[in-house]
C-alpha cells in the first residue's frame, strides 16, 4: 500500500511569511505526527493528531499549529517565519490505538523548509 | 518522564567487522521502543522493535537489538557492516498516555570505511 506522503518536498520562505505543509498517512492509519529535524536541536515532537482531535503537543511556540481532516489528512502551519525554522518537517503516521498498535511509526521523506 | 540516551554521536567502523550503537532510555511505564535508520535527505525507517515480547529482538538488514530492563538498554548490533549501513540511527521510547508520546534520541552517525 502507499507509504506517507509529505508535500511539498522542498520550498523556500522569507521571515514573517508562513507556511503550510501537508501530510498524508497510510490508507487506514488515524494517527498522524510531526517533528522538526534541526541539526542542532535533532528530531523533535510537535504534535500528535488522532481522529481529528491534538492528542499530545510538544514544547513550541503557538506559531506552530496543525490539525487533522476526517480523511485523516494533515496539515500543519507555522506562521511569522523565523530564520531558526528552517528544518526538515517529518511527518508520521500510525494506527494510533493502544493495543493494537505499538507506536510503530512510518515516516514520509520530510518537507524541507529554507526560511530566509 | 521518558528520555532516550544514545552514548555515542559517531561511530566508525571497517566494512565486515561488528557495529554497536549504544542506547539507554528511561520510562516511567512499560514502553516500546525502537531503532530507526535515516539515509541522506530521506525519512525515517524502522530498524527494529521491542514490544516487551522476547528481549532479543530481530530486524532488518541483519540488525538485531537486545533489551536489558535492569540496565535500561537497548543496543544495536550487526555481526557484520556494509558500506550501505552508513547513515544515522535513532533510538526511540514511545509509550502511549493518552495518546502516544515518542521521544527521539540524537542520533548516531554510523561511519563504514572500506
């Protein structure tokens, strides 16, 4: 079956503009989750989507936002870009019920975002 | 709280001899935890798995990782490394509260020199 698809893979930003990047997961998974690669920070959580509903929320600013469709797409934004969100944004999805499933994730290839 | 250590940023190794990446993770449940490889520029793919079933887990690409409760660890190894297996690898704790909360490790950087 299809793997998670991110989109766009690449763009390019100027300070104060925003953005929005899309997610969406495996046929079937109702969780999706975002993280923001840095080289100097890693991999960090900022959110965890399920039914529509933000189940878990990471230590970011209120810039960064997202939500979750009933076909369980997801969108996240981040508005008043700064140069520090430059970052590869990784999206996640999963089946999201304990019990069921084990936190397994599966990744998409990431959205590349350069904010100059 | 959860945390994941991983006790080395860079590990270089020759082609064909063991590979060992390090973790220890801290849990205040019963976790799952994982190790996953990134390449360049891609994302994230699941190496392995420990879902509190056998302690000696099994993976993908002749990685194999063992948990020890009573240290806390959960360590990769290969018997033998590939020029392919250069890239970085995240030990990762995920237990759900209400909703899964996954916590990454920095990441090792595994080097394979021919």
């Amino acid at each position: 079956k299809a793997g998670v698809t991110q989109t766009p893979r690449y763009l390019i930003k100027t300070r104060g503009q925003q953005v929005t990047l899309s997610c969406s997961p495996i046929s079937g998974h109702r969780s999706v989750s975002w993280y923001q690669q840095t080289p100097g920070q890693g991999l960090q959580f900022l959110f965890e989507y399920f039914s529509e509903t933000q189940r878990n929320k990471g230590n970011f600013p209120g810039r960064f936002s997202g939500r979750q469709f009933s076909n369980s797409r997801s969108e996240m934004n981040v508005s008043t870009l700064e140069l520090g969100d430059s970052a590869l944004y990784l999206c996640a999805s999963s089946a999201g019920l304990a019990g069921t499933n084990t936190g397994e994730l599966f990744f998409g290839e990431g959205s590349r975002l350069t904010v100059l | 709280a959860q945390s994941v250590t991983q006790l080395d940023s860079h590990v270089s190794v020759s082609e064909g001899t063991p590979v060992l990446l390090r973790c220890n993770y801290s849990s205040s449940y019963s976790p799952s935890l994982f190790w996953y490889v990134q390449h360049p520029n891609k994302g994230l793919q699941l190496l392995l798995k420990y879902t509190s079933a056998a302690t000696l887990v099994k993976g993908i690409n002749g990685f194999e990782a063992e948990f020890k409760k009573s240290e806390t660890s959960f360590h990769l190894t290969k018997p033998s490394a590939h020029m392919s297996d250069a890239a970085e690898y995240f030990c990762v704790v995920s237990d759900f509260t209400g909703g899964f909360k996954t916590i990454f490790g920095a990441g090792t950087r595994l080097f394979v020199k021919a």
